[in-house]
C-alpha cells in the first residue's frame, strides 16, 4: 500500500493523527510506502532532509495491523541526525523489514502487490535490494 504524503510541509516524522484516516485501508501482510516525492532530490543535499516517515506511535499503529515491511523515498526510517534509532529499533524490533531509497512511488497506485529480492550478503544487517511492482496492464 502506498501513503502519499507529497504535499506535507514540512517533511519529517508522520504522526498518528496523519495516519489514522490509512488504517482502515492497510491489511496484514501489507508492504507500506511513503511517498513524499523525495526521490527527485537524489543526489542533492536535499535529499538527507525532504522525506517523511512514521513517527513511533504510527510506526505501532502499522505494526499492529501487521504490515510486513516500510518503505520511503528517503535514506532512513529516523531523521537523518539520529543518533539513537529509535524507529529502526520499532520496526526491526517488531521483526519488520525496513525499504530505504526507494524510487518511483509516484507511478504507483494506492495498492499493489510489492516484490523485494534483497541481496544476499553474507554476515551483514542489510543489503541493496530491487524491488518490483506487479501492475495489471
């Protein structure tokens, strides 16, 4: 499921209150993404700052309505001057997966079954990954 949160000013952590009105329409097992039109700003120092995510009482709520993984269109499920991170702790606690720099979530529609085919690295704590979107024609 994707959550378009492009016209939110300023970027940064999604609360609650923001998420509440998706809830109804997120199922178990469900991969959901942020869009916050961030990707543009790949390569830029904008992008470090540009994107949204959950904050922790969002991230629960998803949680507990079992989605399998998160995803953003920016570099981290924290801000980005995170020192402790304690979302990633929320959500890798919580055994879900977390899809950092993820692209093109504008060409996607509210619902779509998601593929994620991670790298195999060995010993490591996360590995570049492609994902994949199968749309109907």
């Amino acid at each position: 499921m994707t959550i378009d949160v492009s016209g939110r000013d300023p970027h940064g952590a999604v609360t609650l209150a923001e998420v509440e009105p998706h809830l109804d329409r997120v199922r178990a097992g469900d991969i959901v993404l942020f869009y916050s039109d961030n990707a543009r700003n790949y390569g830029t120092d904008a992008y470090w700052t540009g994107w949204s995510y959950p904050d922790a009482e969002a991230a629960q709520a998803l949680i507990d309505r079992g989605i399998s993984a998160i995803g953003f269109d920016g570099p981290s499920a924290d801000p980005v001057d995170s020192t402790t991170f304690e979302l990633h702790r929320v959500w890798l606690g919580a055994g879900r997966m977390i899809l950092e720099n993820v692209n093109n979530l504008d060409l996607l529609p509210e619902r779509a079954q998601i593929v994620v085919a991670p790298m195999k690295v060995a010993g490591a704590n996360g590995a570049p990954a492609r994902i994949f979107a199968l749309l109907p024609e």
